[in-house]
C-alpha cells in the first residue's frame, strides 16, 4: 500500500500540473491570442474607418478638381479632330478644309486623303487638295482661316500655280493639310 500511495502522491500532483499546463497552452493562451487578433483586426479595421472619413471629407474638394480636369480635357479636345476613327476624322478634316475654300470662291478639282501618321497618343490624318482659287487675296485669306483655326490644322506643302499666263486670275492651288486625331 505504500508503494501504490507514494505513487499516488507522486501521480496527483504531476497530473494537476500537467492539467494546467494543457490549461495554460490551449486555455489561456488560446484565448489571449484570439483577443490579440481581434485587438489587430479592430485597429486594422479603425485605421480603414479613418481613412474612408478623409476620403469623404476631401469629396467636395476632389469633385471640385474632377471638374476642373474636365473642364481642361473638353478644352483640349477642342484641338484636335473629332472622330472615333481615324477615317471619321480624315472625313472631317477633308470637309473642313472644302468649307474653307469653298466659302472664299474656290472649286475642288480633287482631294485625297493619306496615309496616318503615329504622333505619340495622336494620329496625323493629312489630306491632299487640288483647289482653284479666284485670286491670291482669296489664297492667303484661305491659309489664315486654315492655319487659325480650332481644331489646329497645319498646311504641310503648298504648290501654287498661275492657271492661265495670258489671263493671271485664276490659281491653281495643291495644299497639304495635317490635323491631330485622339481616333483609333
């Protein structure tokens, strides 16, 4: 009997200790890193939560430049050729440019359009136009319409011709006219 009670005082006191050192493992500190984590997951949370209020507290001011850009980017548009396409805005420049000679007395004898060119974010869409124009008042009065314009346009090459040496009054005119298109 005494061996099985020195067994018992021994075994007893040694499984109250390792009852609560599993007690202590998966109880205690189970429970303190689970508050830990949520500890983290709430300052987390809380650092989100401030940064959202800055966020909205800076909305007025954030819209107020949103209108700003826009209002810049519609300016800057304004410059180059509308188009969604390239050949979109190659029509359109090649109708801008007919208005122009058209409405100081020119005729068009042809017009071709050439290929585009890569401008960085842009295309160069050029069009080719054999024109006649009245008199060279009408020409210059031509150029400064194409050349002071929106959207900017640039006359490239200019070939200018008398069409008849007895009777100077007609010229024969071939312009060469780029623009600048935000088109795929």
């Amino acid at each position: 009997m005494n061996r099985k009670s020195n067994l018992l005082s021994i075994a007893i006191p040694l499984t109250v200790l390792l009852l609560g050192a599993v007690v202590y493992q998966y109880g205690y500190l189970g429970v303190r890193g689970e508050m830990t984590e949520m500890e983290d997951a709430a300052s987390v949370k809380l650092k989100t939560l401030t940064r959202y209020m800055t966020l909205i507290a800076d909305r007025p001011t954030l819209e107020k430049n949103l209108t700003a850009l826009r209002e810049v980017r519609k300016m800057e548009n304004a410059k180059v050729i509308e188009g969604q396409t390239v050949p979109l805005a190659a029509a359109a420049l090649q109708n801008t440019v007919n208005e122009v000679i058209t409405s100081r007395g020119g005729s068009i004898a042809s017009e071709r359009v050439e290929k585009p060119e890569n401008a960085g974010d842009f295309k160069m869409v050029t069009v080719t136009i054999d024109a006649v124009l009245p008199d060279a008042r009408a020409l210059a009065d031509t150029l400064l319409a194409l050349e002071t314009q929106t959207p900017y346009l640039v006359v490239r090459e200019l070939d200018t011709r008398i069409r008849n040496f007895r009777d100077p009054k007609d010229l024969t005119v071939k312009l060469k006219v780029s623009g600048l298109t935000g088109g795929r």
